[in-house]
C-alpha cells in the first residue's frame, strides 16, 4: 500500500484519495481520483453491494500493484519486484468506480469527505477571527494616529455608505488637514466620484424603458418624465408604452396618467410584439415603456429583459432604485435587471428614505449613471435633476435628520472588506 501510495502521489498530487482496492488475476487493482463526487461513490458502492461484489482481501504481501482509473484518475502498474512505466488511459465523462468497494471503504471515503468540509468551515471561521481582529486594529490605529480621518470614516458611515467605501474617501482626506477643512472634504470626495449625467437626458427623447423591482415607483416616474419633456416641447410628440399586465390594475395607472398630461397609452400584452408597436410609433420623438412591477427573483424578470432587448437596440433602459430599500436589495436589482446593459439610474422616494448612501454606493460600484431622483408623488415638480452637490446634500440633510449613528461595527467591516480583498 505504500508503493500505491507514493505511485498515485506522484502521478496526480497530494490531493488523490485512493477509493477502493480488490484483487485482481494477477495483482491488485487499486482505485484513486483527484476530483470526484461523493454521493455518486456512494450511490455506485451502493450498488455494488447489492450485487454482493466479492471483499477486499486483509492481506496483498508481494502481490503485483496496478492502480485502475479514470477521468481525472491514473492507471499504474507495479510488478513485484520492480515499479512498470506509468499509462494514462484517455479520461472518460464519469468517474469510474470499482464494482467491490466494501462498506469499510466507503466509510472511510464518507469520513474523509466529511473531515474535509468540517476543516474547511473551520478555517472559514478563523480567517473570520482574524479578519474582525486585524480591522479592529487597523481602525485603533486610524483613531489613535490619524483623527482627522477617522472622524471622516464616521461621517461617510452616517451617511449610510457603504463601509468599505467610506473608509476609501477617508483615506483620500491628506494628512494634517485642518479641522473646518476636514468637515466638509470628504463630501467634495463623495460628490466627485458620483456618477451624475449632467445634463436633461429625457429632453433628448428617444425610447427609453423603466425597469425595476415592483413598488419602486417607475410608473409615477414615467409620468414625471413625461411631464418635464411636455414642459418644454409640449405632448405631440409623447407616447407611453406599458407592458405591465401582470399586476390587476396596474395598467389603469398609467392610463389615468396619460388622460391627465393628454399623452396617448399603448398596453402591450403577452402575444404583442412590442417591435411592431416601436415601428407604428416610431413618428413620436420621446416613447417611455413602463415594464412589469415584479420582484427581481421572478423569473419572468429574464423573459422580459429579452423582450427589450430583441424589440430595438435603441432602447434606453434606465433602472429604478428605490431610495428607502436595504443596499442588498438594490445590489440585486442591478444584477438582476442588468441582464441587459443599463443606461443609468433614477433614485426614487427620497422623501421615504432615512438614508441614501446606500442607493449612492450602488451607483458608484456599478457606475450607474444617475439621471434623476425623486422626492414626491407630486408630477412633475417632484422630479429633479441628478447632480452630485445636490444629492450629497440631501444625504447630509438625511443623515442630520435621523437620530441613528454608526456604532463600532459598522465603522470596523470597512477595513474588515478591504483585507478580505487583499488591500
């Protein structure tokens, strides 16, 4: 056996596990991989004892040695007196098992995979451990030699940033910046990396989609849009598309909203095409597509995404991320919803948000342009233009308003996330 073990090492690595080993005309064959799946070892050992595969022998003295396998497994042959030149058979698609592996193997193989994943959730926890202690150290020591700093780390956490992204903009505050000089930095750091139009996109019309999880706002934001544009080149050249009829009543929303502004609405059902729509108005200078409120875990998500993407490669799509949800939630919808290249961003219902860092975090990790934000129900004087120095103030204004401030943990996970990116 420790012929066959240094054999199998030298063929395929440290890691080759040896499966199962029987007597064979001649010598012993013995069984290893390097990468195989558990449950089907057991199931095909399973098998191979209902069919009541003859035992390993206790004892293969001076017996010749050939290791059997395949796909990422190794056949050798060893004689009795002297080691023959390895053969690697060409792999097959499956793991190949021997047809006597006996139940003490398969224990020892079940123990083997079960030690295995236990060693790793161990290692996973202590590297953990470290990783909340070396933060913990890192930001003593942010506190102790560099305050200035620090207290930006605060101020940026307040705001509801994301932790990692605030220690960034902190640590771009020079050294021996004076105190007044250090309050307001780091808001001119925040507001410079904001990724922000700059200009009034909706005004150059075109066909422009709203996506987004259900209860975002796109609707009432597609009213807005259609207002702002109206304001300046009036409703002649205005269509509204909904393809929302998924939700009861979902449709009539926008139909009131199109009486109100005079705007023309066009539903698209499941059997439309929404192509031959975009053709029949492809006279109309601005079209705004309201798409299905649905969660983003849908799987409906994916079919409508194809849709937009198969009806015109004009469309413009443009993500609603709703102010007031958890950074986890708005991350998903930008994964999800970005199935298809995304155009930029609208960040809505300010006015129900205790803080907008996170939604600003999502924007800049995922250089999402941001084109407007809304703070209201009220079409279309709720609507605003995206600009950094604005946005940065309402966080700021937001951040005052609440009584909430971040305690230790959160300002410590900013360093814990840069030393599990190996910064």
């Amino acid at each position: 056996m420790r012929e066959a073990i240094r054999l199998v090492r030298e063929e395929q690595g440290a890691d080759a596990v040896i499966l199962s080993n029987r007597r064979v005309p001649g010598g012993v064959e013995v069984v290893a991989a390097t990468d195989y799946d558990a449950a089907l070892v057991q199931s095909a050992a399973q098998r191979s004892l209902q069919a009541q595969a003859p035992a390993v022998p206790e004892s293969y003295e001076d017996a010749p040695l050939s290791i059997a396998a395949s796909s990422k497994t190794a056949a050798l042959a060893v004689p009795t007196a002297e080691p023959a030149p390895v053969a690697v058979p060409p792999p097959s698609p499956a793991v190949a098992v021997a047809p006597s592996l006996t139940p003490d193997s398969l224990a020892a193989v079940s123990r083997a995979v079960e030690s295995n994943d236990q060693l790793n959730r161990e290692i996973q926890t202590l590297r953990a451990l470290i990783e909340e202690q070396l933060a913990s150290l890192r930001w003593g020591d942010m506190q102790k030699h560099r305050p200035r700093q620090a207290e930006a780390l605060r101020t940026m956490v307040n705001l509801g940033l994301e932790p990692e992204l605030a220690r960034s903009i902190a640590e771009e505050l020079p050294e021996g910046t004076d105190a007044d000089r250090a309050r307001f930095l780091p808001l001119g750091l925040l507001s410079r990396r904001l990724p922000v139009n700059g200009q009034d996109p909706v005004l150059d019309g075109g066909v422009i989609a709203l996506v987004g999880p259900t209860g975002v706002g796109k609707t009432t934001t597609i009213a807005k849009l259609a207002a702002r544009y109206a304001s300046v080149h009036g409703v002649r050249d205005i269509a509204l598309i909904t393809a929302d009829h998924y939700r009861i009543g979902a449709q009539e929303q926008l139909f009131t909203y199109g009486r109100l502004l005079g705007v023309p609405v066009h539903a698209v059902g499941r059997d439309d095409s929404l192509t031959d729509l975009l053709e029949r108005l492809s006279d109309r200078r601005l079209v705004l597509i309201d798409t299905a409120g649905l969660s983003q875990n849908d799987r409906i998500v994916a079919t409508q995404m194809q849709q937009i993407a198969a009806a015109s490669a004009a469309i413009k799509t443009w993500l609603v991320i709703a102010g007031n949800a958890q950074p986890g939630v708005q991350h998903d919808a930008v994964r999800y919803f970005g199935s298809i290249p995304l155009d930029g961003c609208v960040i809505s219902k300010l006015d129900e948000a205790h803080r907008i860092g996170g939604a600003l975090s999502v924007a800049i990790r995922h250089r999402l342009s941001i084109h407007y934000y809304t703070d209201g129900q009220r079409v279309p004087e709720d609507l605003h233009l995206g600009r950094a120095d604005r946005l940065v103030l309402q966080a700021t204004q937001l951040a005052r308003q609440s009584a909430a401030q971040a305690d230790e943990s959160q300002l410590i996970s900013g360093f814990s996330s840069a030393n599990a990116n190996g910064q």
